[in-house]
C-alpha cells in the first residue's frame, strides 16, 4: 500500500459541497465512484475541508491509500477521463503513510468574487456574487487589515460549526479591484463553518456604512454574531491554495 | 404597439439551442415564459438566428412586438429579474414596425474558443473545445484567410441546412492565441447550419497536416463535405455581434 496526495480543481455548481452525504451529489462520492471504476476497489478518500454547497476550488487535496503497483501517470489520466468535465484531477503524488490531507495542512487561502456592476452578465454570476451599488474598496481593506491577526472568530461563524476552538490566526486578508471585479483575498490556519462567506457579508456591510470598523474588536470580543453582515452567497468563493 | 430589438447574452450550456421546440428547454421557450408573466399576455418572439445545442452568445438579437405603455427600464429589469442567471437582457430598443430581427442584419461574428493545453481545467472546458496537442496557429491563419471573400460553403454545412442558396461571403477570419486560448473570430453576412463548427474542425485538421489549405478552393468547388474536418463540439462556439 501507499497513500498519496491527490489535488483537483473544480467548479462546485452542481455538487452539495465536498463531504460525503447520503441522497446528495457531493465532489467526495463522484470522486469515490470514478476511484472504484479505475481500481475496482472500495477507496475511501479524506478531504483536506469540507466545502460548502457551490463553493468551488482551484485546488483542493485529499489523501487515499491505494495499492502499490499504479503507475501515477495512467492514475491522473485514467481518473480524469472518468470525472465530469468540471472535476480535474491536477496533480497526485506519493505522501508518507501518516500524512494527513486535513491534519497536516498549515492554512488554506480563499478567494471570494463580487461582480460590482448594475449589469446582468451570465458570464460572471456562475463565479461571482453580484453587487450593484459602488464598493468601498478602501473601507474595505481597512476592515480585512482590522481581521488580520490571532482572534476568536467565533462571531464569524453559523451555528452549524462543529469545533470547540474558534480561535484561528489570518495571516493575510485584502481587496483587490480591477475593472468590475472586485476580490477578497484572505488565508489562515484555519477557517469555521462560514466564516469566508460572513467575512464578505461584512466586508459589504461596512462599505455601505452599516458596520464600523472600530466595533469589530468588539464584536469579536462579545460573540455577536448579529452585529456582524449577511453570510455571502456560495457562488462568489474558491478555495485557491491549501498550504503544507 | 410597438416593436422592440431586444439583445441577450446567454451561457447556452443548459439550452437546446434558441429556436423553440417541443419537449426541449430552449432560449426562446425561456424568454417567452418570462414575458407571459411579465407583459400577461402571449408573446412571441423572432431571434436572429437558431444557435445549436450548447452554443453560447455574447450577444443575441431578438424582436417583439408589445404594448406602446411598457417603460423601457422597467421591461428590462423586470424580464431580468424573471429569467434564469444564465440568460441576460442588455439592451432593449424601440425600432421600426417592419424591422425583422433576423433579414435586417447585415452580419454576424462569430468567435470560438480552443483551450489548447494538456491540463484539464473545468473553468475552462465550459466555454471551449480542449485540443491537447500544439496547434499550429500559422497554418490555422493561413486556412483563415483562404475562406475570406465570397464561396459557396455548401461543403462547410451540414445535412440539415434549411437553405436552397448556400453562397455567403465571409468578410473577416482570423485566428489569436494568448496563452492557452486560442480563438478564431469569423464575421460574414450569414452562416449556413454547422459552418462555423466545420470551419473550425478544418481549422485543426490544417493544423494536424491532414487537410493542405491549397485543397480547400477545390473543395469548395465539389462541394465536398467529407474532405473537410469534423464539426467541432458545440461548447466553444460563442455568437459575438450581430450587425445591423
């Protein structure tokens, strides 16, 4: 046996997330089904996160032990001619047999997409969450500034969390803008359930003046979650880098 | 009542094509649904042109005539907001009682997209034809060039072409690569079923050495559908502009 390393890249539109789950089509059991087709075995594969529903990924890993004797090229090609056109296989590689593509990961980089426009493009909103009112690029830098550092991000996360810990470390967050494409850049050592996704909602929030800056010291401090923006729609986010 | 040039952009993945059909979703079928609930009344529409199964548009053209008291603004966010995110009104324009959306226009472009790589990427494949090994773009440029002008492109279509004359004149082909992207832009005064997919078919099989552009006046002239390439997958294949 070994175990390898596996990323693949793909458009989440059609799949309820990454994990497994019983009367759903996730990225997990479709990976799963085409491993059975290749290797006529059972392989069960271990994801580095669970992803939300439409969250898509330029790269997400996931580790799996198979049989020794299969050549890497023939298990990257074969695999991709049995995966739907948005699910591909990018790379594969031999990892030590206690690595873990969740444990060992160091932090992960999202991205999230706005499409700041008032026009309707069916180019863009597959990818994008549409905003039509003008952003605040600078506030909104100072916001993704005032989140960068070791905090409880309790207040950034829904209910459906299922650690204890809520403290995680941001190590970079910022907004680019290029033309009607606006970007939320940010990585950590970890992320809670939804926290990317209110982290845009705020981000938002306070370019439209609703939320000061100031107070989000605060209101990591007191837990509130009702102080802070709306969730952000799946849509707009990427998994972009997984750090090992 | 008043008649109306309406232009869309649509991702055409979900669609049977634009022309109306029974017991198949099309563009058409969509836009019509929207406006019976917008306008409360049957309406019919008349596009520019069919497009295939599959085949997106930047920008589509189609007319309609409606009541005289209907906003512009309002009918194009409220038909917005009715239709699916992957079908966009950009524009809506009072013309006159005789214009037709389809023996009016003086031309199209066309634009169809290759992703030229050996990695597979599913941003990509959505809206383009993956071909894995190097295309010559020279060669493609050089067959471009000796389509342009005024053919009989009998053997550029297919069996179920719906037209007697099949001379067109093609005023402009060229091919560009940036990166992986390799894109052939065509505009003519009209295009027969399956042209463009002929045309960019031959384009790779020039390309591969298999079809020398030498042959292709000789061709032309025998009407000879089986010396040309294959019909190229519907998914690369974009209508770019209609003009007026």
């Amino acid at each position: 046996m070994k175990r390898m390393l596996i990323t693949i890249s793909y458009d989440g539109t059609a799949y309820h997330g990454w994990q497994f789950q019983p009367n759903a089509i996730t990225v997990q059991s479709v990976i799963e089904n085409a491993l059975f087709e290749l290797l006529n075995e059972k392989v069960t594969v271990v994801g580095t996160s669970r992803t939300d529903a439409g969250v898509h990924a330029k790269e997400f890993t996931f580790h799996l032990d198979c049989a020794d004797n299969i050549p890497k090229a023939a298990f990257l090609r074969g695999l991709n001619g049995l995966l739907p056109y948005d699910i591909a296989v990018t790379d594969a590689k031999e990892i030590a047999p206690d690595f873990h593509a969740r444990y060992n990961a160091l932090g992960k980089t999202y991205c999230y997409n706005i499409y700041n426009s008032n026009k309707k493009d069916p180019f863009k909103l597959r990818f994008a969450w549409q905003i039509e009112r003008p952003l605040d690029i600078d506030k909104m830098n100072e916001f993704a500034k005032s989140i960068v550092g070791k905090h409880d991000f309790y207040a950034f996360s829904s209910s459906g969390r299922t650690v204890e810990n809520t403290v995680r470390t941001v190590s970079e967050c910022y907004v680019t803008k290029n033309g009607d494409d606006v970007k939320l850049y940010i990585t950590a050592d970890g992320f809670l359930y939804n926290m990317v996704r209110i982290i845009i909602g705020t981000a938002v929030a306070v370019s439209d003046g609703k939320i000061n800056v100031s107070d989000i010291e605060d209101i990591l401090k007191k837990r509130d979650r009702a102080a802070l923006g709306m969730t952000a729609p799946p849509q707009g986010l990427f998994l972009e880098k997984v750090h090992y």
